[in-house]
C-alpha cells in the first residue's frame, strides 16, 4: 500500500492485496476482513537528515522522497514498519545485542557434519538510560532465516515464505535484565545439506562454505538483529 | 426618656472581586508516586519558572509535568469604582516577587476594620443538598397529594361500575359486556388507545427518570453553594446576633454558626465590660496600619489617594479525609493580566479547595509614628475571596484494550501461548492485563489469568474482586500468556483486558477462536470479534450475523404479504419524522429471493411501499393508526 500527499497528483491511495490477502479472499468464507494495518517507512533514507540537519534534511525528505507502488509481494511490502509509543518524551530506543556458541565478530560457525547446533542469545540493551520502557519490551521475537539451511530445534515455523524463509515467532525468556529488557534463547541447526547444494550455494571462493543470514526482529521494539551464519561442509 | 449615643464609625475596603474562578484538573500520565507526591514530577528548572513565566499553553503543551490543575478567571477591572487618583507613582516592575515578600502585611477587605468590630465571612458548600432535600421534601409532599386525589377518582369508578353491574344482576360475561360499553364510551374514547399507542404526552402523561431528576436538581442547587455572605457586627452585639441565627430551624448557615457561639461570647463580654459609653477614645476612630512602604508626602494638597491592581493570591487548601482542611502554600501571581494559574504540587486522589483573591496596593495620607509628619503610606488589601472550588484529582478515563493481539503455538510447551502490546495510552497507567477464555460464543468469559504490575507506592483498590489464585504479581509487565490447560482437541475463545492505576478497565480486546490442527501441527485461528466489546455484552461485535436471512417452506405456492411495521413513523424528540420506512418517494426498494433448492433456481422480486400520505394526514398519522390504509404496498415482479 503506498499513499501519495501530492495536491498536483489524482493518487491518494494505492492499496492492492497481497499473496496472503488474496489467499484468504478466495476462502469466501466470510473470514476476510480487515482488523488492523502498519505504517512503514521503507522509502524514507533518514541519512539524509544526518547530511543536511533537520530542518533542511526533513523538507528534503518530504519534497524528494518518492513513494513506493503498492506491492503484492507481502516479503517486500513493508521492511520497516512503524511503532507506535505512548511515551512522547522517549528519547532512545533499545536495542539487540547477541551473545552465544561460536559466534566470532557477528559471525556464527557451524558445521554440516559435527557441530550442528549453536545456542544463542538476544537480548534487549539501551544506551545512556536506566531502563526500557515497558511498551518496548520485548515479549516475542520473530526470527526469520533460510529454510533450506538451518531450523530452530523444536519449534515449527510460523510462516515459510515463496523465497524459502522461514520465520519463527518465539516467546521471551522469563529472565529480564537489570534494565528490564527481556531476551530470549534459540538453538539453531543446520538442516541436513547436499554436496550439490553446497555446489551451488558454496562461496564463489569456497565451495564448501555456504554464508547465510539471520534477522532476529523484537515484536514489541522493532528494533532487530541481523547476523551471519557460516555452514562448513567438513565440521 | 432614653438617650442612645452615637454609634462607632464603621471602617470599610470594597474592592472588586475575582469573577470567574473555574478550574479543570488535567492527568496527563502516570508516576509510581503520584497519590503521595505533591511536588508534582516536574523538571527542577520547571518548579522554579515563577508564575509569570507560565503562558497559557506553556504546560499544555509540556510532557513532562505528570498531573495539574488549570484555574481561570477573569481580570479585575477597576473602572467605575470610587473617585480617586488613578496615576500611581510606585513602580513594582522591578520588585520581584513583591506579594509574595510582602505577603504577612496583606489586609484581607473583610478584617480591615476599627476595633470594636467583628467581620465574618460564610460560605455553605452543602447548601445545594439542604436546598435539594427542602424541594424534594415539598416535590413529595405535592405528589402524594396528587396522588390521593387520583385514588380517590379512581375508587368513585370502580365503586360506580360495581354499583352498576349489582343493580342490573347481569351474568359475568354480560357484565364483562357491560364493562366493555362502559369503557368504550365517550368517558374513555377509542382515540385515546390510539394516542397512547403513538404519543403518550398527548394523554397527558409524562415520564421521569429519577436519576435525571436529581442531576437536574442538582445542577439546578449548584450555584447556590457559592454564595458567599459577608457580614461586620459590633462586638457589643456579637454574640446575640449569632445565637439567633444558630437557633434558627431554617438558618441556613446555623451550621456554620454553632462552632463559633463560644468565642463570640467572649468577645461580646469582653467588649462590654471595656465599655465606657460616656467617653470617646481615639482607638474607635484611629486606624494602624503597616505599611510595605512610606514615602514623602507633598507639602501641598496635590496628592489623591490612589489604588493599583497588583496581582493575585489563590489560596490553597487541601480536605482531609475528616472534611477538615488544612492550608497549603498559597499560590502568588505577580502580574494583574494574567487570567490563569496552573499548580502543579498536586497528589492525585487528594481534594483541594482553591479560593482567589485580587491584591491591590492602596497609596493615602497618614501620620508617621515617629516624626508625627504626614507622609504617603502604601498598604496592601486583597479582596474579599472568590467563591470555593473544590477540586477533586481523580481521572476516569478508562484505559484502550491490549492491541496486536496473536496466538502462536509453542512448540515446546505444546500449548497455544496468547500474546498482546501495550496499546497507545498517553496516560501510560496501565497496570494490569487479564487473559480471558470461553468455550464458545453462548458462555461468558471466564478470568484465566491477571498479570498485576501496579508500581504504585499506594496502589488503588481495584473496582473487580479477582480470584487472589488467578492474580500473577510481576515486577515488570507479561505481555503472554501460556494456557498449559489447552488440549489438542480444544477450541477456546481468547481475549485480553487492560486495567489502569485507578482501577478502570478496558473493554475486550479482539476475540480469536483457536484450534489445533493436527496435519499442520499448529494451530488454527478465526476471528471472532473485534476489540471493543464491553465487559457484560462479550457478543456486542460478533463477526457473524445475529439472524438467519432466510425462510424455509415447502409444499405452497401462494405467499400473502401484509405491511404490518411495528411502528409507522419515528420522530426524533423535537424534530422531525426519521426516515425509518423506505419507500417508493425514497426510491427504496425490499427485495425478496425465492430459491428452489431442488432445482437451483431463484427468482427476485420486488416489494416496494407506496406512501399516499399527505402532509395533512403525515400530521394526523402521528396519533392515528387507522390512516394505515393510506401505505400501499405493491409486488414487481
């Protein structure tokens, strides 16, 4: 969905349905109905505030920016969504820290043969303040990684999407941190991998590496987590 | 012969009073320490901004101050008042803060007085109650007055119909006959069923909610309780003057009165046993007074005594749970054009009562106790105090239900776990959540669990008796729920409510219906309602329809159609008639489908009503059903 503020163009609102919207359109059972929507901001480039200041950066945002077409392709229909706050007078926002088993330089090592598993931890740290608000902290997390690669051991995808990313919607830990920021624990593990996946998915320099990402998103805080996982063919 | 002596000189400041005094106590969020901190959370640069540095929209606009109250009133004006001087030669512009230092030499208008007299001051804050009882008490006594006539009526009829009937020994049912002709006679005429069936205010009839009574009452007594009565009385009379009002079954302030009989006795004893009426002293006329300033007086008769509006005083004070009040710092305003004032020091749940007052600075003549020269003495009178306010710090603004509300399935705990956000609350005094489950849309909600996070130093009762076994005590807010009850064969109805600080909840959260799909391995859900629903009516927002639209029939082949609305017309009170029947001059059309379910074969027709009516006979229909004949309802086929 894009919506366009231009007096000079007829658009106002842009809005098409989904894959997912028109899969449960066409179960016309009565079960489809709008309940609620998302704002994002995918378009805006904020850096552009960092170059030009506020004053001048904002116009420039709001006068240059242009809006996206609505997309049916709810995987790139919004990236970065909008939350809402009640607490005007917040200043700073939390943010995901990752600890864990073989995690080198934001880089977590695994094997396909031995060391399958890695337990790792994300957790909810601020900067320059004495605690989280209560509306940022997170009570879920969704991780979303390759399908074909790795899992989350014992629990079962909420979603897999057409370009075989599966995301999990999993529940905080019962432990908080001094700041009240919550965390929360997964082991990953690798799926089992062909030698012609790793042909064909193996870095252009070793064909017995294949490199993957992983995004850890806050439900609450938006605030998220992106980190590498490397697959060895021979560990 | 008796002789009388002259009486005393009374000595008396009138000076205009504040008009206007309102106020308006604004929550703007929460803080753990809001019923015991009466600094108000507020930035220290904030607290010490004076009063002047306070515009209008200055705390409106500001996040950061937690709980205020807003008074207003409007500006003094000074015209029209006794001939005196208007030029003032004090300039106050660079004296800060001059009431506030000055404040223990301020004379309120009331006790500026010589000796030898008592100024007093009333003010009945229950006096709407004592007036609502007087009316009510009066209301009641007409209407049972009212009513023994009726009876009465209606007890000469009934005696007249038994008479009537033993008279002409009929059977019961001829009786029953006869009573039906005695009904239908021109005593009671059919018009009048008809008129009762459309407009009973045409019978002369009228219905009152006694709830809405008492609101209008009470706002009708509302003002009352503002007046304020200000009387001087020699001290030589005191106490006899007050006694009689105290013993006064309808003195209104008899009350007020009673506890000061004591000390008025002893002022009038000891007035009268310093008496000394065949002599005059110079305290009966002579006024001291002290001064914030003196200054040089002309030597000539140039100067005239002079006055200037320099600013306010509200008092405060704060009401103990016992009634009694107790004084808080008042409130200086150092600007005669402000017209409003914002305290901020403020506990939530207390009652304050505020008052105002307008400071003046009076400049005139007097004699200087030292050098016995004339010299231009300067002294302050605050006016005579608005009525009192009374503030009570309470908000009763309930709080949003949980939004983003989601179950998911836990793969570990092989239950569903309910999952919901903060919803936006600039308030931010949510303090509870509570999961509810039903088995279907036919049960109520049950409580499963309450998550209770309160941080409050004084937590309010809450207003609902939770189970204390369903109640979880967090020192941080759960925005989950596991429900390890849920079978894989269940299917629940789940909800959330939120609950604030002060008790108030919300209304449901969004419904989902879950189940678990064993193909899947996860669970199903459907929507069952939108949030919204208020606690009693869990249904209120059904996403379904609340009845079937079809009619089932077999075995016929003609269908008769009658008009036959439960109402004709609908008139909004004191408007016009609602469009509540669509008709053909509406363009509006009843659609009604046959279906044949054998063969799959439907047919449409169209009912559509045809009103006749004329704008004479709209006006008649209003008490009469039998223009029924005037709608004409026609099938197109």
């Amino acid at each position: 969905m894009g919506f366009l503020d231009h007096t000079t163009n007829n658009i106002i609102l842009d809005a098409v349905l989904t894959d997912g919207g028109r899969r449960a359109l066409s179960r016309n059972d009565g079960s489809f109905s709008f309940v609620k929507f998302a704002l994002g901001d995918d378009e805006v480039d904020y850096t552009t505030i960092q170059k030009f200041g506020r004053v001048v950066g904002k116009e420039k945002i709001e006068k240059n920016t242009p809006v996206f077409e609505a997309l049916t392709n709810q995987n790139f229909g919004q990236k970065f969504r909008n939350i809402s706050v009640s607490n005007p007078n917040l200043v700073r926002l939390p943010i995901l820290s990752l600890t864990g088993e073989g995690l080198t330089d934001n880089i977590v090592s695994l094997g396909a043969t031995t060391t399958k598993t890695a337990t790792l931890t994300t957790t909810q740290t601020i900067q320059d303040e004495d605690s989280v608000d209560v509306e940022l902290r997170d009570q879920g997390f969704e991780i979303s990684l390759n399908n074909d690669f790795l899992q989350l051991q014992g629990q079962v995808p909420d979603l897999i999407d057409g370009t075989k990313v599966a995301t999990y919607l999993v529940r905080r830990d019962s432990i908080e941190t001094s700041v009240g920021g919550s965390r929360v624990t997964f082991t990953l593990e690798v799926r089992s991998i062909s030698s012609s996946q790793f042909t064909v998915f193996g870095t252009s320099s070793n064909k017995n590496l294949i490199r993957t990402f992983i995004k850890v998103r806050g439900v609450q805080s938006g605030a998220v987590k992106e980190f590498e996982v490397q697959i060895n063919k021979n560990n | 012969m008796t002789v009388s002596y002259p009486s005393r000189p009374v000595v008396a400041v009138d000076t205009p009073e504040v008009r206007n005094f309102n106020f308006e106590f604004v929550y703007k969020f929460f803080t753990p320490d809001e019923r015991v901190n009466e600094e108000g959370s507020v930035a220290p640069d904030i607290l010490k901004k004076g009063s002047l540095n306070f515009d209008a929209g200055f705390l409106d606009k500001n996040n950061d101050i937690a709980r205020y109250v807003k008074m207003s009133w409007t500006q003094v004006s000074l015209a029209g008042d006794f001939s005196i001087g208007t030029e003032f030669s004090a300039n106050l512009s660079s004296r800060n803060e001059f009431i506030r230092v000055n404040q223990n030499k301020i004379y309120r208008e009331e006790e500026f007085s010589n000796s030898g007299f008592t100024g007093m001051e009333f003010q009945d804050t229950g006096l709407d109650g004592k007036m609502y009882l007087l009316a009510s008490g009066s209301l009641a006594k007409r209407l049972n007055s009212k009513n023994i006539q009726t009876a009465r009526a209606i007890n000469d009829q009934l005696e007249f119909l038994a008479d009537s009937i033993d008279t002409n020994k009929v059977s019961l049912l001829d009786a029953a006959k006869y009573l039906a002709g005695e009904i239908s006679s021109e005593d009671l005429p059919n018009q009048a069923i008809i008129d009762s069936l459309t407009d009973l205010g045409l019978s002369g009839a009228k219905f009152y909610d006694n709830d809405q009574i008492k609101e209008r009452i009470d706002s009708t007594f509302e003002k009352l309780k503002r007046v304020k009565t200000r009387i001087r009385i020699n001290n030589k009379i005191l106490n006899t003057s007050l006694t009689t009002s105290a013993t006064d079954p309808l003195g209104i302030f008899s009350d007020e009165i009673g506890p000061l009989l004591v000390k008025a006795s002893e002022i009038q004893g000891e007035e009268i046993s310093r008496s000394k009426p065949e002599s005059i002293q110079e305290s009966e006329f002579d006024i001291v007074v002290d001064p914030v300033y003196q200054r040089t007086s002309p030597k000539d008769t140039s100067f005239l005594p002079t006055r200037k509006h320099i600013g306010y005083i509200i008092d405060k004070f704060e009401r103990a749970e016992n009634g009694t009040l107790i004084k808080k710092s008042p409130i200086f305003i150092e600007n005669s054009n402000t017209t409003s004032a914002f305290d901020i020091k403020i506990a939530y749940g207390s009652v304050y009562v505020y008052q105002i007052r307008a400071i003046y600075l009076l400049e005139f003549q007097t004699f200087s106790d030292d050098s016995e020269d004339m010299v231009v003495s300067a002294i302050m009178v605050s006016s005579a105090a608005s009525p009192r306010l009374v503030a009570e710090c309470v908000e009763t603004v309930p709080p949003p239900p949980p939004q983003d509300v989601d179950i998911i399935w836990d793969s570990i705990e092989k239950a569903p776990v309910v999952m919901w956000n903060f919803p936006v609350n600039r308030q931010r005094d949510i303090k509870k959540f509570q999961v509810f489950r039903r088995s279907n849309i036919n049960e109520p909600f049950f409580l499963h669990r309450e998550f209770d996070f309160d941080d409050s130093v004084e937590p309010t009762d809450s207003l609902e008796r939770v189970n204390i076994n369903l109640t979880t005590r967090l020192k941080s807010p759960q925005n989950f729920w596991i429900d390890k009850s849920f079978k894989k064969d269940s299917s629940y109805i789940y909800t959330v409510c939120s609950v604030d600080a002060h008790g108030l909840t919300s209304n449901y959260g969004i419904q989902f219906e879950v189940k678990f799909d064993r193909f899947k391995n996860n669970i199903v859900k459907k929507l069952i309602s939108n949030s919204g629903a208020p606690k009693p009516y869990p249904n209120m927002y059904l996403n379904a329809d609340a009845f079937v639209d079809t009619i089932k029939d077999s075995n016929h082949t003609r269908m008769k159609i009658y008009f036959d609305p439960e109402y004709l017309s609908v008139i909004r009170e004191g408007s016009k008639e609602e469009p509540f029947i669509g008709t053909k001059q509406k363009n509006t059309v009843y659609k009604m489908q046959f279906i044949n379910v054998d063969f799959q074969q439907s047919e449409v027709l169209d009912i559509i009503i045809n009103d006749l009516r004329t704008t004479k006979t709209k006006s008649l229909f209003k008490s009469s059903l039998d223009k029924i004949s005037n709608f004409k309802a026609y099938i197109k086929k």
